[in-house]
C-alpha cells in the first residue's frame, strides 16, 4: 500500500439530474455529481454516486496520473468544504493491483494536523512498453511535410473526445469541462500555461446539429478540431445519412476559384463559423507563427475540407496539415483540382475503415479529396491506397472509436508504447 497527497490547484464542479458515465460498452452508472480536481501531477476525476455498490472499483490510469473515484453523494458537501479550505487530499493505493492500474482503496480529505507519508509515485512503466511521455501530444509532429503516424493517430483521438458525453455541445455545459479535462492532460505537462481551448457553436443549423468545433493550442500548435454527427457515430442509421446522399444540392463555393460546387448544407454549415475560427485561429498564435491543424469525422471531416481550402485560398494562414475520418465526398465540378492548384491534395490525409458507407454517400460529382489511407477487413492499414470500387456500406465502420483503435494498433511499435490507446 502508499499514500499519495495531492494539492489542487484548480477544480470546477458539475451537477447532475441523470447524467451516466459509460464504464465500458455495456455498462454505464448515473451520477449526481462531478468534482474535477487539477493537482500537480495529479488529475482527480471524483464521480458521487447515489448507489456506491453499482459503482466500479476506484482506479488509477496506468498512463497518465489520472485517478477516478467514486464517493457516495453525501460526502459531496464535505468535499467541497475541503476544496475550499484549500486542503489537501490523500489516496491510498494498492500498487500490486492485478489489472495494472494501481487500485484506489481509499480516497479521503486530509484534516488539519494529521500525518500522511508521501512516496516517490509509481514509475512503473505500463505493461509492454516503455514510460510514457510527460504528455502523448509531446508526440505530434507539427511540421510534419509528410504522413506523420503520431498526428494521424493524436487527431483521431481528439476527433473521437469532440463528441463528447451524450452529445452536450454548449461551451458552459458538461461537454466543455469534460473535453478540456479529458484533452488538457494528452496536450501537454500540467506546467505548461501556454495550453488553450475555445469551444465554437453554431446553433439551429443541418437540422439543429449545428456547427461545433474546438480550438485548442500549446506553445507549439495549433488545432481545429470539427464534431461530426453523433448519431451515425452511435451506429444509429439516421435521417443524415438520407439528407447528405439525396437533398444536398450543390453549391457553387463562392469564395474559391470559378467551377467549385460543395454540398449546400456543409457549405453553409463551414461559412458560418469561420470568421469565428478564423479570430481564435490568430488569437490561439498570439503572434507567433504555431503550426495548424485541422481534423474531424464525418461531417466534421467535410468541413474539415472545407475549412482547410478556404484558409489557404484566402491567404489567411497556411495550413500545415488536415487529417479526417470517414468524411463523405464534400465537393464536385472542379473541387479536387482546387485543392491540387493550392498544393493542398498531399497534405490532407484521408482515413477510410473498411467499408464505412459514409465516405460511399453516391453523391454523383462529387469526389474525394487527400492521400488515402484504407483500413482493410483485416485491420491492416494500406496507405495511399488506390481508388476502389463500392463495396457493401456498414455503418459499424463509421465509428469513430474504432477508427482511433485501428490506428493505435498499426503504429510503429516505439510509438505505439508511448502513445496510449483509448
């Protein structure tokens, strides 16, 4: 057993009617409240329960000091009493906890005057790998003029967070603390001052989704990072998938070169937020020229496009890279050679999981754009693969996870122990 203190630095609060945190794929538990706490190194994510014997063991990340805990809801005044006194708190861990991830057994504020003991932390490399970085993005190769696996795989997994906890898009709610709680910890050491995030919205737009993006920065990069759509993320065919393929009529893209069409609905969708991203984009660089990338799935892959030719045709800023993940074919008439006359085409990397029908929408015309890389039956991953015929659509291949996981387990394998998967 050892005790670990923590003194927090910052922590917000949350409170729930009826939120549920998805444990794995079958089972998730409500809770009522949600106390993030921002230590130095640690991250404590404490979840007060009304039913504490439906909840899981208490754990510890076995690759980033992140620990989760789970209280019953009484407590909750108590902690908050604690929090505000600026208190430290104590965990106990059992270190030779079976499944790898030292166990917490007990997670308790520390009361004035009483004596913890504060070992080294635990500096065991997670299984079959090496010691992870300080942060997974110290990974990212912003000024990668190539494919860089790091990026592709970083991107997916900010690509997959962007949805967020059923779908909570609004930059005061759930979803907002939830993404920078759960992302400020791959960006960078929790030193580092220079990180930053931005939540965009567009309401009442593509039948009430809206545009939703995140813009988020380190001393070193800049990124854009576009929601999609999450109900064909949750493998639920819905009225999209209809409404992309059969009623997006093409719209001439006035602000690029004559003969471009896009799809009207994703060209209104990208117009309408992008002074906006445009103003972060420039405040997030603070006058320095940080790198900048772009990303998103589905929907959010098209805007992705839309977004990246529309920076570079204007002159606005160069962009160093774009990344998507299933996005459906975006524009037509002279669109792919838009991207090809603004030296575009090799930096946009494509991910297509087997047969995802989204990026299989027939929307005659219209064309894909970037270096395509296919993800087979297999697993495996082909890059710059060649243009395929049709296949059967799934929408199981749509998701978004899946596309993170399949990219984690085709990394080189010195990277693949340094970056965790999801």
């Amino acid at each position: 057993m050892a005790v670990i203190t923590a003194s927090i630095d910052h922590y917000y609060v949350r409170l729930s009617r009826g939120s549920r945190l998805q444990l794995n794929e079958r089972d998730s538990i409500e809770w009522q409240a949600l106390i993030v706490m921002q230590g130095k190194p640690w991250q404590i994510f404490a979840f007060f329960v009304k039913d504490v014997a439906a909840a899981p063991p208490n754990f510890r990340s076995p690759v980033v000091n992140r620990l989760f805990v789970f209280l019953p809801l009484e407590h909750y005044p108590h902690w908050l009493d604690i929090l505000r006194n600026e208190a430290p708190l104590a965990f106990v861990f059992d270190e030779c906890h079976p499944a790898g991830a030292a166990l917490v057994t007990a997670a308790e504020p520390v009361g004035e005057g009483e004596a913890v003991c504060c070992p080294p932390q635990d500096s065991r490399p997670p299984a079959g790998g090496d010691a992870p970085q300080s942060a997974p993005f110290d990974a990212f190769e912003p000024n990668a003029r190539d494919h860089s696996w790091a990026n592709s795989y970083l991107l997916a997994v900010a690509s997959y967070y962007i949805y967020g906890e059923g779908g909570q898009l609004n930059a005061g709610g759930a979803f907002y603390e939830q993404f920078v709680a759960t992302l400020r910890p791959w960006l960078a050491p929790p030193e580092d001052s220079s990180v930053r995030f931005d939540f965009v919205s567009d309401e009442n737009l593509l039948g009430g989704a809206g545009t939703q993006a995140m813009v988020m920065s380190t001393s070193r990069f800049v990124l854009v990072i576009f929601r999609g759509t999450q109900t064909v993320l949750s493998n639920v065919p819905s009225d999209w998938l209809t409404n992309a393929a059969f009623a997006g009529a093409p719209a001439p893209v006035l602000w690029a070169e004559p003969g471009v069409v896009a799809h009207n609905g994703w060209l209104h969708a990208a117009n309408a937020t992008y002074d906006d991203i445009i103003d972060l984009i420039h405040a997030h660089r603070d006058g320095q020229n940080k790198p900048l990338w772009v990303a998103g799935h589905s929907l959010g892959g098209a805007l992705t496009l839309l977004l990246a030719l529309r920076i570079q045709t204007s002159g606005d800023y160069q962009l160093s890279g774009a990344c998507t993940y299933g996005c459906p074919p975006t524009g037509g008439g002279s669109f792919y050679q838009a991207f090809n006359n603004q030296d575009l085409q090799q930096r946009i990397y494509r991910w297509v999981n087997n047969d995802d029908i989204v990026p299989q929408l027939p929307l005659l015309g219209y064309s894909a754009v970037g270096r395509k890389f296919f993800i087979n039956e297999s697993g495996t991953v082909i890059p710059d693969a060649p243009p395929a015929a049709p296949t059967f659509p799934s929408i199981a291949d749509h998701n978004m996870l899946s596309y993170a996981r399949l990219i984690h387990a085709n990394l080189p394998a010195q990277l693949q122990s340094r970056l965790p998967s999801i």
